[in-house]
C-alpha cells in the first residue's frame, strides 16, 4: 500500500494487470502471458517495473518460481537491481519473509546467453572461450592468407564483385567482420550476397571457431546470441517471470531470446519506448515495441497492453515542442501525454546562426542579472557547435568582453570533452575527430594514410596483447594531472615522461597480486615484457605525434598559414 499510493491512474492500472498476470495457479488458453508496456521518457516506468518485479517475488510458489530481470548493459543491470533491492528494503520486505532480490538474476542478455552455451557445452564435455573483435580480425587475417595461396596454386580467380578483390586485406576483413556481425545480430548467416570467395572465407571462420583442432570452442557475443536464438531454448524456466527493460534496444536475434521463453511457458514483462531507440545504429531493431506485440499476436498468445500518460520531468510546453521532432505516427501517440504544468515557453530555431545569437543574448541576460558563468550550461548535439570557429563560441566572445574582466577573451568557456572531461579516451579520441575532420574537409592528397595511423591509434591500444589499454589510459591520465598539458602535447612533446608512468604502473601492478616472493628467472622475464610493452608504446606514440603534426601542417597550409 505505501508504494501503490504514489502512483497515478495508468500506473496502477498497469499494476492491477501484473499481479493478474502473475496470481495464475492453472494457465488456460486465454490466459496472458505478456504485458506489454510503450511509454515515453519521464513516466515513471523504471519505478513501477521495480515495483513490479516485487509483486512478482511476493507472489505464492504455485504461481511464480523465479523472478528474472534482463537488461541490455551491465549499468542499465546494476541500476535495475539497486532499484528493486532500496524498495525491498524500504517497504521492510524482509520483515515479511520474502527473500532479498537475487543479483545473479538481474544480468544482461550477454550474460544470460553465455550462461546458457557454457551449460550446454559442459554437458557434451566441451569449454567455451570468449573471443574479442580484435581476435576474430586476426583469424580472420590468417585465413585470407591461406585462401589467397590457395587460390594461386589452383590457378582459381577471384570474381571482381568480391570483397576481397575490391578491398586490400585489413579493409576487407573489418568489412567481413561487420557484414558477420549484422547477419548474426538478425538471425540470418547467408553470405551470398558478398561475392563467393568472401563466403568461403566467414564460412570457413565460423567452422575454426566452433570446431578448433584443439582447445575449446571459441565464440564471440553475437554468435552466442544468434546460437540461443537458433536453438529454441527458454532462458528461464516455464514458470518464471521475465522483467525486459528498455526492449527498444534488443537486436531481431536478442528478441527472438525472449520470444522462445515465452513460447516455452514464461510470463514475459516488457517495457520500452520506440522513439527512444539509439542502438539501431549497432543491430537494433527499428521499431521493436510494435514488431514485439505482433509477434505474441501471431504466436496465438494474450497479452497485456497498458501506457503511462503523465510526464513527470517535464513541462507540458517541453514535451509538445520534444513531439514535434517525432515521426507523424509516434505523435499520434503521444497525443494524451501530459506533463508536471505549465513552465516557461519553448523557442525553436532551426538556423545555426539565429540560433547561435538567441543564445548567447539569453547568456549576457543571465551573466547582467549577476549569474556566475559557472552556473550555466550550453546542451549542444554537435561538438563541432563548441569549438572556437563556430558562430556559437564567436558570438559568446564578441558579446560577452564587455562583461569579463579579460578585455580580449571575454567569459571564459569551459568545453566538456576536449579542455575538462575527465575521461582520457574521450579527450584522445575528441583531438584525434578534430584532425580527422579538419584535414577531411581540406581535401588534401596524399594525407589518407597518416589520417588511418591517427584513426588507428586508440584501436592499436585496445587490441594489441603487447600493449595494456587501461594501464595506457591511466599513464596519460597521471602526465595530464601532473603536467596539466593538452593531449596534443601529451604525445608531441611529453613522450618520455608518458612511458615512465607507464613503465611505473607495470611494475606496479604485479606487485598488487603477488602473495609470495617471485623467483628469480620469472623476475627477469617479467622485467623483459616489461620493456616490450613500453617499447609497443613508444612506437605508438611517436606514429600518433607524427600523424597529428602532418594532419596540422596541411590544414594550415590550406588555410594559408591561419
């Protein structure tokens, strides 16, 4: 009762239609199996669906066994259980005798789907590996090598609308790698479409992976979610409940996993919002909400449908201008939303320039009625909007010197992700998008080269085994604190006192797990790996600063010296 007092009218209906569906002793033909639930951001859903999988854990043994959470991320996880677990222990659950939530119940798809092919595998006496892309594109490699021999001592011709013919051997196999990707990710593993020798090539890939000459079976995330969804198989048992947040952002292969739970007895609880989808770019399906409720329909399955009208983080003028960016047909659906009152009016501009102008009148408006700079905030969907060419940032300098005591700069600006975010990838990354962009729109010849060293850099990083990533990051981040340098000059001019932390946080970092004294011939190998990896670095290093000063002298040159 002290939850269900806080929820308004689509909310607790949405609840009296889950303890229905979770209070079934005997499941006839018309009985559901599914609630479905498609509201918009900032309607409460996170809060109820935790209060849901509550009533579900209280609910009597005959009608509910277990109660499972899925997620798409181990954040979007974490968060789930630590919802759940402050109501359990707010509404003083425990008093009762129901259990605590179970954190190894609340697990992302991945997780789920991994622990199922392991299962399988121990069971026919066989281990699974997990393999990283980086490991794939080395098989991947080494077998199109083997098919180019080949191919020459059977004096056989590779057609020219192939893949392979078409790309030199690094192109193609990230293009083979992503093609494998996508068709797993929808369920389909047909490679006709990329020339026959390409075909051969994944084919013969996904035999060494699943039929290695010794070893274990190696397997990468979207084979193991393609093979669970191939195979039928429920992830809980027949009379389980299963919690699916954020569903917008499941794969066709991912939902196909929920569909077989609940073909095979499951209640499925699904919560989402199509308009709020950001994966498709990485396998999403478009539009999974819809695809979902004609997929139980075609099942011959009742279910559930409820909606949250209210909005409670935002004003009614916010959400009409926010439904006038949506498609015609998710405005139509949003027709009832209504928000936490009326609020200030909502202004759109659609040219940057305008834009940029009313934006800054609004800031030296705020800065006149004695508002510290530090307090106010520009949300811009581009970086490019940030930097110090745009109209954005001229106009910003231009209107606000008369204000600052700094004559010539004007109020000082703090750009997140390149002068103060905190992560190093991001500020590696964000100076290495500048180069790129700016020497990209100068259409200079003869710079594709350093350009892929510069977009290589971060990759070369995370994939090589010679080099540590997290200990690369955390060696720049310790130069950025000490020196306070850009990371230009992190690589261009601070490169021996980077390898030195480096070379410290290795040393450092078996000296954390060692229980026992270390022998001496193992010392001296360390030692040597070691001095292999700083080595790795320094290389990289010097290729970044190289490239970045290339691509910097031709956009200079091109700008005539400005």
């Amino acid at each position: 009762d002290l939850a269900v007092n806080t929820l308004d009218a689509t909310q607790f209906g949405a609840i009296k239609q889950a303890i229905l569906l979770f209070d079934q002793r005997e499941r006839g033909a018309d009985a559901p199996m599914a609630l479905i639930n498609a509201s918009p951001p900032g309607c409460g859903k996170t809060e109820v669906i935790a209060l849901m999988q509550l009533l579900a854990m209280t609910a009597s043994p005959d009608c509910v066994s277990n109660v499972y959470a899925l997620s798409t991320t181990r954040v979007a996880a974490e968060e789930i259980f630590s919802r759940v677990f402050s109501k359990y222990c707010r509404l003083l659950l425990g008093h009762g005798g129901v259990p605590p939530p179970d954190p190894q119940r609340v697990r992302t798809i991945h997780s789920f789907a991994l622990h199922a092919l392991s299962a399988k595998a121990r069971a026919s006496g066989q281990e699974v590996q997990v393999i990283s892309k980086a490991e794939v594109l080395a098989m991947l490699s080494k077998l199109l090598g083997e098919l180019r021999e080949e191919l020459i001592r059977t004096k056989c011709q590779i057609l020219r609308n192939d893949v392979i013919y078409l790309l030199d051997d690094n192109k193609a196999c990230e293009l083979l790698y992503s093609v494998r990707a996508e068709w797993l990710k929808y369920g389909n593993m047909q490679f006709d479409s990329i020339g026959p020798s390409s075909s051969k090539l994944l084919k013969r890939l996904q035999a060494r992976m699943l039929t290695p000459e010794s070893g274990p079976m190696l397997v990468d995330f979207d084979w193991i979610i393609y093979d669970l969804n191939r195979s039928g198989a429920s992830i809980v048992g027949p009379n389980d409940v299963l919690f699916v947040d954020e569903a917008q952002d499941l794969s066709h292969a991912q939902v196909g996993i929920v569909m077989n739970s609940l073909r095979c007895g499951a209640r499925v609880v699904i919560f989402g919002d199509d308009p709020q989808g950001i994966f498709i770019f990485s396998g999403a399906m478009h539009r999974t909400m819809e695809g979902r409720e004609s997929r139980v329909r075609g099942m011959g399955l009742h279910f559930f449908k409820t909606k949250f009208t209210k909005n409670y983080r935002c004003t009614n003028e916010i959400i009409a201008v926010a439904n006038r960016i949506l498609s015609a047909e998710d405005q139509a659906q949003r027709q009832d939303m209504t928000g936490k009152g009326e609020g200030r009016a909502v202004r759109i501009r659609a040219e940057c320039e305008s834009e940029a102008n009313a934006v800054v009148l609004q800031i030296v408006d705020l800065l006149r009625d004695g508002v510290h700079p530090e307090e106010i905030a520009v949300l811009c969907h581009r970086r490019i909007d940030l930097e110090p060419c745009s109209p954005l940032y001229q106009r910003l300098a231009e209107q606000t010197r008369p204000l600052s005591s700094d004559k010539k700069t004007g109020v000082p600006v703090a750009v997140l992700g390149l002068t103060q975010n905190h992560s190093i990838t991001a500020k590696a990354v964000a100076i290495l998008n500048v180069a790129i962009d700016s020497a990209a729109s100068t259409g200079q010849d003869g710079e594709e080269a350093r350009l892929e060293e510069c977009a290589n850099f971060m990759r070369a990083v995370r994939g090589t085994k010679v080099c540590s990533a997290p200990l690369v990051l955390k060696a720049c981040e310790r130069v950025l604190r000490t020196l306070d340098c850009s990371v230009s000059k992190l690589f261009c001019s601070h490169k021996v006192a980077l390898l030195q932390a480096y070379r410290a946080l290795l040393r450092e970092e078996p000296e954390k797990k060692k229980k026992k004294p270390e022998p001496a011939a193992k010392r001296q190998c360390r030692g040597a790996d070691v001095d292999a990896k700083v080595e790795r670095l320094a290389k990289t290093v010097d290729t970044l600063a190289a490239s970045y000063r290339a691509v910097r002298g031709a956009v200079a040159k091109a700008a005539g010296g400005e």
